[in-house]
C-alpha cells in the first residue's frame, strides 16, 4: 500500500509569529490537515509527518487524525534531508510506492494523487512527478525537459540561469516514488548549490540519470499549487479553498 511522506519542519519565517508554518488555518483547519485528508481520500492510509520546528504543536494540532506518524528533523538541512528523516519508518516496509508532498499546499486534491499513483504504476517508474504551468513561476524549481521533451532534471529558482528562469513548468512537489530508488538517491545527495541544502528536488534528476524510468504527469491547475509564504498568500488560498468546498457542497468533487 502507498505510504505519504508530509514534509512539515518548517518554520515560516514570512508568515510572522511563531507558529510552524503548516498550522496556519486554511478554512477553519491546519493546513497541513489538507494535505493529510487529500491523501486519505486518494486512498493512502500512512501519512508520515516530519516535523521539526516546534513540533510538539503540530503534534497536538494533528492528535485527532488516525494514522499519522512522526518523525522528527532536527536540523533543517532542506527538503532531501527531511524526507530521508522517514526511511527508519519504513525499513520493514520493503519496496513500496511512497508519495512525498509538501504539508504547506493545502489546495492539493485527491484526484491528483490518484493520477499520480495511477501513471507511476502504468508507466513502470521510480519517480512520477506532478508539474504545473504558470504564468509566473518566480519562486518555483523548473521543470527541464530533454531533446526527447522527456524529464531531464528540476532546478531551483536560487540555482536557475536567466534562461531558465524564463521556463514557465513548475515543480510543486507532488512527488510519487519507489521506496529504494528514493532512499538511495537521499543517500547520495550533494549539498552543492546555493543553499548549501539537500534538495529532494536533485533526486529525480538523479534516477533519470541513472537510466530509470521518471514520468510527468501534467495534471495540476495553476491555483492548486499556490505558495503560502506570507499572510497575503495564505488569505488568498483560504478564500480558494473556501470557495471550493461551499462549491463542493456534499464534497463529492473533493474525492
């Protein structure tokens, strides 16, 4: 059975107090409480949180919620690190399909997992990534693609050329992977970039250069992937989300 891996360490320097950032409310609810749900829906039981900044918060936030698991990231040294934080939890695990998403995007929805899982199964591969296209991608990694326009590798913004700057397919971390290929590449990340972080975002390019089957799905509307990093950005995503379930009504839309 697929197990989700919910990246929530952060602090969220931009959104002011001292909250972790993924206890900001998005329609009356933590947001990471969102991103737990999406996957319930989608059919993934296991949600492993990792936590870091004051993370006995997100604990108490979370203790109503079944099945989700902690593991703590004491040192915030980017997102590759804080998803190899999960590989004790899973060691018994064998090999599994492990989606990896990011516990500050409320808006992602459970048809999209499921897409996510489905092409990854069907096409065989070690990573299935989501991307979505946007008018103004300031701020995301980029999608590079091959000659083939395959996947090539995703570079950050902080590590992107002017020219790649321009390119307007995003990365919004909606990730899906085979347990082993994920972890052996964690193992093997370098910190070389202008972060000096283990970016979880290297690890697709890694397996495609390996040789290993990666896959895009391009599956996401532009205001599912919406950034929270201030609390201008997180009024405009409550409103959204809002907006959706009273649209929503009886929810069925939502599964």
């Amino acid at each position: 059975a697929p197990v989700a891996i919910i990246l929530a360490a952060g602090k969220g320097t931009r959104m002011g107090g001292d909250l972790p950032k993924v206890l900001h409310r998005v329609a009356d609810k933590p947001m990471v409480h969102w991103v737990v749900k999406a996957c319930r829906d989608a059919g993934v039981k296991r949600c492993i949180l990792v936590i870091g900044y004051r993370g006995d918060l997100v604990r108490e936030a979370m203790k109503d919620e079944s099945g989700v698991e902690y593991v703590e990231q004491r040192e915030q040294l980017g997102t590759g690190h804080a998803a190899r934080m999960a590989q004790p939890l899973l060691a018994d695990a064998g090999s599994c399909e492990v989606v990896v998403l990011a516990g500050d995007g409320p808006m992602i929805r459970p048809a999209t997992i499921r897409q996510l899982l489905q092409t990854h199964r069907e096409t065989k591969a070690v990573a299935t990534l989501a991307t979505a296209l946007l008018d103004d991608p300031t701020g995301y990694g980029r999608v590079l693609r091959d000659a083939a326009g395959g996947f090539d590798q995703i570079i950050e913004q902080k590590d992107a050329t002017p020219a790649q700057r321009e390119i307007r397919e995003v990365n919004p971390s909606y990730y899906c992977f085979e347990s082993r290929s994920l972890f052996t590449a964690l193992s093997a990340l370098k910190n070389n970039n202008i972060q000096g972080e283990f970016y979880l975002t290297d690890v697709p390019g890694i397996l495609k250069a390996q040789g290993q089957t990666v896959t895009v799905v391009e599956a996401v509307p532009a205001e599912d992937v919406l950034s929270i990093n201030t609390p201008e950005q997180l009024a405009n995503v409550d409103g959204l989300l809002r907006a959706r379930l009273a649209s929503a009504g009886n929810h069925e839309e939502l599964k």
